[in-house]
C-alpha cells in the first residue's frame, strides 16, 4: 500500500483526505505543521507529498516547499492553496511540484491526481 503524507492545519481538511486516501487503498500519514511535514517527509515509504502552502512553523510559504523538495526531490508534490499568487506558483513550478491545487477544490479531483501521479500498483488495487 503506498504512503501519502498530507501536511495541513486544518483538520477537517486532514480528516477528508484521511478518508479519502483510504478509500483509494492509500497509507495516508498527517501532519499539521510544516516542521512535523518535514520530519515525516524523510520516510523513505512516503510516495507523494499533498501540503498546504500556508502552514505554521518556522519556515516561510516558500521555505516550506524547498524544504519538503530538498528532503524528497524523488516522488511528486501536490501543493494547496487559498490564495496562490502567479510569483509562488512560478517558483513551485521552478521547484519540481507537480501539481498546484487551488482552494477549494473537491476532494473527489484529488483521485484523479494521484492516478495521474502515481504508477498503477497491484498492492492498490481494492479487494472485491
């Protein structure tokens, strides 16, 4: 089963994806601070990054991805905001991240992002 990390503030956000990603036969992992996204990232397991680009801790909007980027530049990065401006989404983009998703969106659009993003794997299939 493939790990996702979701890094988020919002709880009922990091509740629906939770949700979600199991609903799609994902390992879902949390975090609702960039530092704790950080740490988590690290996980040699972890498949995909979905971050909030707003997040409390000790780095900036930007410092945020770099640092994700820096920790994980081998798997793809969804990133999420409310308020993108075309300078952020351009040096996301510069970043390596794969998809930007501009709140709000439905959650329901994330399934096809990460049939986008992430190869068929027979350990995702659901059981019938």
């Amino acid at each position: 089963m493939k790990k996702i990390l979701v890094i988020d503030d919002e709880e009922p956000i990091l509740r629906h994806f939770r949700d979600l990603l199991r609903l799609l036969q994902y390992e879902p992992i949390t975090a609702n601070n960039s530092d704790e996204g950080y740490d988590l990232a690290k996980d040699p397991d972890v498949t995909l990054i979905i971050s909030d680009l707003c997040m409390p801790g000790t780095r900036s909007e930007i410092e945020h991805i770099e640092a994700l980027r820096a920790a994980r530049p081998d798997i793809p990065m969804v990133v999420i905001s409310g308020y993108p401006t075309p300078n952020i989404m351009q040096r996301c983009e510069e970043l390596g991240v794969s998809n930007f998703l501009t709140k709000p969106f439905e959650l329901s659009f994330i399934s096809s992002v990460l049939e986008e993003l992430l190869p068929d794997d027979p350990d995702n299939e659901p059981e019938l």
